[in-house]
C-alpha cells in the first residue's frame, strides 16, 4: 500500500468535516493491516484522545500481532475508550500472548 494514500486518509481523519474523517477512517479500517507500522507511530505522537481512539479501534481491526505491545499498554490507561479498545483488540487478535495479557490484566484487577 502506498505511504501517499496513507498519509491523505489521515489528513483526512484531521479534517474538522466530519465525512471526510469518516471517508479517511473507512480507507484505513480497510487496509489497516497492511499499514500497522504507520497506525502505531500515527497512535504515539497523537495526542487528541478522539482521534487516539480511532487509531487505537485501527490498531485492533488490523488484527495484527505487530499491535500486541500497543494494546497491551492501553489496558492501563488512564481513559477508559482506549482501555476498551484495547480489550477489543487483544480479543480480535486471539493469539496465545493476547490471551495471556487479558488473562494477566483480569487477575491484576486491571479488567471491570
């Protein structure tokens, strides 16, 4: 996949017209497993939890393990979106690891 169609769906996601967030977002949710590396750097440096959030919903359709160690940090989060999203997208990976993470973070108490 191409970095340029990368790079305009998430300028499209910062647009304030909420269609071309939507239209931005559909691209990525699309394609999110060929552009993990690029959600995961896009989710570091963001700091709108709106638009975290959506990466992170991203990050978890990817169903990738790539996104393992992004996921399994956001289930100590401070909001509880990208705790949920992280849930989610531990459960969608269904590996032997994400497995393992959940079953940690419930024993911790870190799951309600």
């Amino acid at each position: 996949m191409s970095m340029r169609r990368f790079e305009r769906a998430m300028a499209m996601m910062r647009e304030t017209d909420p269609r071309h967030r939507e239209n931005g977002f559909d691209f990525l949710r699309e394609h999110a497993d060929a552009y993990v590396a690029q959600l995961a750097v896009e989710f570091g440096r963001e700091s709108d939890l709106d638009l975290r959030c959506l990466l992170l919903e991203l990050l978890a359709e990817a169903r990738s393990p790539q996104a393992l160690e992004i996921l399994s940090a956001q289930l100590a989060s401070d909001e509880e979106p990208l705790r949920f999203w992280a849930v989610r997208g531990l459960e969608m990976l269904d590996t032997r690891q994400a497995r393992a993470v959940l079953e940690q973070a419930e024993a911790d108490g870190q799951l309600v």
